[in-house]
C-alpha cells in the first residue's frame, strides 16, 4: 500500500477551505444578528477564500448559476449608478452595499456539491432567525425598554 504526502501548501490550502466552511456558517447564523457579526464572519470567509488556493476551480464556478445570479445583481447595481436621478456619491454609497454579492461565489466555493455542507449552512441561517424571533418576541411582549435585548452592540 502507497501512501502518497501531501505537499505543506495543500494541507494549509486543506485547513483553510475547512475553515472557509466554518466560517460560512457563522455567517448565515450571524446575518440576521447583527452587522458587526456579519462583517467578521464575511470577512473571514474571503480570507480562507483567498487562501484556500484552487484557483481553477474557483474561476470555473464562474459559470454556477447562482454565482452568475449574484455577479449580475452586483454589476447591475453598479450600472444603476449611470442613471439614476440621485447625485453621484449618494448613488454609490448606495451601490455599494451590493459589494456582499460576492459572497454567493465565496459559499458556493465552500458548499457546493457537498448536501451536508449545505444544510449545515441553512440550520445556521434558521437558528440565526429563530433567535432574532425569540428576541422580537421577548422585547415585544415581556421586556420593558431598558431591558431590550439587541443584536446591535453589546454595550447597552
């Protein structure tokens, strides 16, 4: 039996594609929590994007339809900018919120083809809203306002 080693960079290359997995799903569980949350978790799952390596692969999901779909949300929010009435920095402040398109394609890196892989994605994206839910709820109907509980900062 031949046992074949792994060059360092494919096993960094491993590690950072598993964490880019991870990361995904802190980020459908933190999305809906707050934007501080998000931001972190995005930004990691561009950061094991970037060093994941691959990048064959990760060019040819290009063509993935969900990626296209994204891509184009993004590139037509950017063109908007050509003719809406709003002047031009307003516009693109505006625009650029689409930049988190991106993400479809740095997901489906990470979970595509892979059903587990997605619904761990998707239980993280449920209980990240059951929990936004259940805060409603509590804020709602039994917290008074000094007690509130908020996704937003942690400091209240």
């Amino acid at each position: 039996m031949m046992h074949t080693k792994l060059h360092p960079l494919n096993k960094i290359s491993m590690v950072f594609k598993q964490m880019g997995f991870y990361a995904c799903v802190l980020l459908a569980l933190c999305c809906t929590l707050g934007t501080a949350l998000a931001s972190i978790s995005m930004a990691l799952v561009f950061i094991c994007f970037l060093f994941s390596a691959d990048w064959k692969h990760k060019f040819s999901l290009l063509k993935h339809p969900l990626v296209i779909l994204g891509l184009a949300i993004l590139f037509w929010s950017c063109f908007t900018i050509l003719y809406t009435p709003a002047d031009f920095s307003t516009a693109f402040t505006i625009s650029s919120k689409y930049y988190k398109m991106f993400m479809v394609w740095f997901m489906v890196y990470f979970i595509n083809g892979q059903p587990k892989k997605l619904a761990w994605v998707i239980a993280g994206l449920f209980i990240g809203i059951l929990l936004n839910i259940i805060a409603i709820y509590l804020n709602y109907f039994i917290l008074p306002n000094a007690s509130a509980i908020s996704f937003l900062s942690i400091a209240n």
